[in-house]
C-alpha cells in the first residue's frame, strides 16, 4: 500500500545514517518498524528483574540524583 506523505528532508537524511539504509523509502520504513516495535515492549527485560534486583535498607535515592539542592 503507497502513501504520499511530506517529511522533513533532514529527518528523512537522519533516518538513512541512523540505520544505514541508502533507500529513502527503506530508511523510514525501518524507522518506523523500530518505533512500533518499542512500542509493544516498553519493558522489555524489565519485567524479568521483579523480585531480582535489592537495594541496600541504607540507600538514598534522593542523594544520589544530580539535581539536588540544599535549601537552606
């Protein structure tokens, strides 16, 4: 089935490097099977580590992320 579709020519350029494809048509396509790929396993290994994976009772989270901040 042919669609006719206006993409940006840079993101189409994009899509070729990305998956080295030299075929436009074959570029997006493959980008486009990616995406919807992702999309039907968001979790993909995820769900394997329930139960799996334990933190220290000590660890802080919060101390740890980069953007925080004394108040005071």
């Amino acid at each position: 089935m042919d669609k006719t579709i206006e993409i940006d020519d840079e993101l189409v350029k994009a899509a070729q490097e990305a998956t080295g494809e030299a075929d436009e048509k074959a570029a997006v396509e493959k980008v486009l099977r990616q995406a919807v790929e992702l999309k039907k396993r968001p979790l993909d290994g995820m769900l394997e580590l329930v139960g799996k994976v334990h933190l220290r009772e000590d660890y802080d989270y919060k101390a740890s992320r980069s953007d925080s901040h004394d108040p005071d």
